[in-house]
C-alpha cells in the first residue's frame, strides 16, 4: 500500500510525542481516499502517524473516504493549524508529495 502524505513539512518534537502514543496505542487509523489512477491513497491527516508507523514499520489501518469537494472540518480532519481544504484540493496535488510504502 502506498499513502501520499497531506504536506511535506513535519515537528521533530511532534514525531517523538506520536512515537510514544503509537507504543501504547499501536496502528493509527488514517482518512483517506484511495485514488486509482496514481495506486496510491491521498492522505486527509495524520502526517506524522504515517512518518511514525513508516519508521516503526508499523501498519497503517485506512478509513477510505470518497473523492468530493466537501471541507476537510466537514469529516473532522481539520489539521493544528486551523487550515481547511476541499479533499478535492488535497487529492489533485497528492501524486506530487512523499508517497510512504506500507
């Protein structure tokens, strides 16, 4: 399984807290749509969930959601930032950011 991260940048603090939580917690489950013409899945969230269980060798567990023009908040993916997209937006440019192998 191949899983484009949402963006590029990333806390080094951020990726120790996750990798505490995951220890304890084990395989995130990570919003995303699976976009057949690239064999990848568009993640909504979780950037840092899916650097951590790449890095741990961890499996990822996928709740797949369908390509629409509805708000990330609209799903409850809203990121720390306060940044809203359409998961169309966050879709078209997924083929061009870290895709992680699973």
């Amino acid at each position: 399984m191949r899983v484009a991260l949402m963006h590029d940048h990333f806390s080094a603090k951020k990726i120790e807290d996750v990798k505490q939580q995951m220890a304890v917690i084990g395989s995130p489950v990570i919003k995303a749509v699976y976009l057949e013409c690239y064999d990848i899945y568009a993640a909504l969230e979780g950037c840092h969930r899916l650097r951590v269980a790449h890095e741990l060798g961890i499996d990822v567990i996928i709740d797949e959601v369908a390509y629409s023009d509805l708000m990330l908040s609209d799903i409850g993916c809203l990121d720390e930032f306060g940044e809203d997209y359409t998961i169309s937006e966050i879709c078209d440019d997924a083929y061009r950011n870290i895709i992680l192998d699973f």
